[in-house]
C-alpha cells in the first residue's frame, strides 16, 4: 500500500505541475499574442527547478511572497465582485448581477451531462487540498499540552472561498479559453490595468503551484527512496540538504508537457487536469480509509474528526 500510495501521490503533483505550466503559456499569450504556448512552460520550469535546488529557505521566500499576491488579489476580487454586483456594473455583455446566473440557458444550460462534467474540474480546483491535514499534524502539539494548536471552521473557509470566487463573472457563453475568466471581466468593463494586473496574479499563482508541485515531488521520491520503495540514489542530499537527484528526475519528467503543449496546444489542460483529478481522488480514498482504520485503533484520540466516522470509529 505505501509503494502504491506513495508513487500514486509524486504522480498527482507531477500532472498537477504540467497543468500549472500549461496555464502559464496561457496566461503569457495575454502579453505576447504570439508567444508559441509551449515556450513559457519550458522557461518556468527551468526556472523553478534552479531555485529548488539552491536550499529550501529559497523556496520558502519564494513561496511567501507567491501566497501574499494571491491572497490579496483575493481579498480585491471578493471586494470588486460584490461591488459591481450591487451597483450592476456595466460590462460588455450586459449587467453584472446575480439574475445573470440563470439569465443564459437556466442553472444547466447543457443539461445533466454538463452539469456531471463540471464536476472535474470543480474537483481540480481543490486538489492539494490535503496538504492542510500534513501541516496540521506538524503544527498540532501532544495530547497533553494545554496549548495545542487547532484550526477551527476550515469547512466554512472552504465555503466562503468557492462563493467569492463567482461574484462577477461573466456569462458561461461568452466566456473563453485564451485567458483567466477573471481577467476577461476587467477587460469587458474595460480596465484594460487592472486586467493586466490580474493576469500577473494569475500567473503568479500557477507558477506558486507548479513551485510546490516541484518542491512535492522531489520530497515524495526522497521519501519513497528512504522507505526501499524508489532507486536509493534518489535518497541522496546535496550539502544544503536538497534531494537534488530527485529533484531533478521529477523536472525532467515536466519538460515532457512542453512537448505536449507543442503538440496539441489547444486540448491538453483539459487531459492533463482530468489524469490529475484521477489521481488525486485515489489518494483522498486512501487517505480517508487510513483515517478510518486509525481511528478504529486508536478510538481515545481527540482533536479534528472526519464527519460520520465517529460510528465507524467505535
């Protein structure tokens, strides 16, 4: 089960790498009408696997800096979202407001079966989801300290952050794959800067994934390696305590999306995302059944629970 879980998991972030990396030749194409799609994922991760390499303090800087432009872009897109919704701001396909949400075909436009299809990429937008759980039981002190650390309500987080994210869009059929939705409101309402800015968010926010993906697979193989599970070699460390060998067999497997982007520009973040979602719903199945079986054996632990395993757990 290790052997499956563990390859299965460095697998997730590896096509979830490649689908950042195509979303980055997308976003490019905003600034560079002419950029060949296949060009920007070759360069960033070039780029991001050098930084990788130097020491992880570097990551880390990078990434806090990736997480401060993301969250208060967030913070300004919740704040314009309901704006323009109250004051039905104009753009140009109409009025931003909240009929608009079933103004063009209904809640289904397409039926049941669009409806089933958009699940995947819904699915998508939550994988590394738990990454949250890994973090807690690395901030989460014993038992027994009184100061022990917890997150309260992330579900209701969770919820808050899905509702924002659809205030102000534009409508489902004038929407299109030549850039971020977000930015095509901006520009419908023609300000063409803030757009711009919010391509650079975008961008930036791919290229914090694709950093994390790198960062994940390389610790993953490192870690398969330790446990007999992987190629020793990939087990060694530089003197700044990098995986490098790993780090570097994972990013020579990314430059294989620049050759997809190559290819087929026009259909491979949909393939790509839809092997990723796969892969991680396998690994969610299997983290859920660990649950379960840990909780049966050990029923005195407290702390956070999965809803409905109390029963099981017993």
């Amino acid at each position: 089960m290790e052997f499956i879980a563990g390859w299965t998991y460095w697998s997730c972030w590896l096509s979830l790498a490649m689908a950042d990396l195509t979303a980055t030749g997308i976003y490019l194409k905003y600034w560079f009408p002419n950029l060949p799609q296949w060009v920007g994922p070759l360069v960033i991760v070039v780029l991001l696997m050098l930084v990788n390499m130097v020491n992880v303090g570097l990551f880390g800087e990078l990434e806090s800096w990736f997480s401060t432009i993301k969250v208060v872009a967030i913070i300004a897109l919740i704040v314009v979202g309901l704006a323009m919704v109250l004051f039905h701001t104009k753009i140009h396909t109409g009025y931003a407001f909240l009929p608009s949400l079933v103004n063009h075909g209904g809640l289904f436009p397409t039926g049941a079966y669009g409806f089933l299809m958009s699940f995947q990429m819904v699915v998508f937008a939550f994988v590394g989801i738990e990454i949250v759980g890994r973090r807690l039981v690395k901030l989460q002190m014993p038992p027994t300290s009184p100061r022990r650390l917890t997150l309260p309500n992330p579900d209701r987080a969770l919820l808050h952050r899905v509702n924002d994210r659809h205030h102000g869009r534009l409508p489902w059929n004038k929407i299109t794959t030549t850039s971020s939705p977000f930015v095509q409101v901006f520009t419908g309402i023609g300000v063409t800067s803030a757009a711009a800015i919010l391509n650079f968010v975008v961008l930036t926010a791919a290229m914090s994934a694709t950093n994390s993906a790198i960062f994940s697979t390389s610790r993953s193989l490192y870690a398969l390696a330790t446990g007999g599970n992987a190629p020793e070699k990939f087990a060694d460390l530089s003197n700044t305590a990098v995986p490098n060998k790993a780090l570097t067999f994972s990013s020579l497997i990314l430059f294989v999306v620049v050759i997809l982007n190559y290819v087929m520009p026009a259909g491979i973040f949909n393939i790509i995302s839809g092997v990723s979602t796969i892969n991680f719903v396998f690994v969610w199945l299997i983290i859920l059944w660990c649950h379960i079986a840990y909780r049966k054996q050990h029923p005195e632990i407290a702390g956070f629970s999965m809803p409905g395993t109390q029963s099981l757990a017993g």
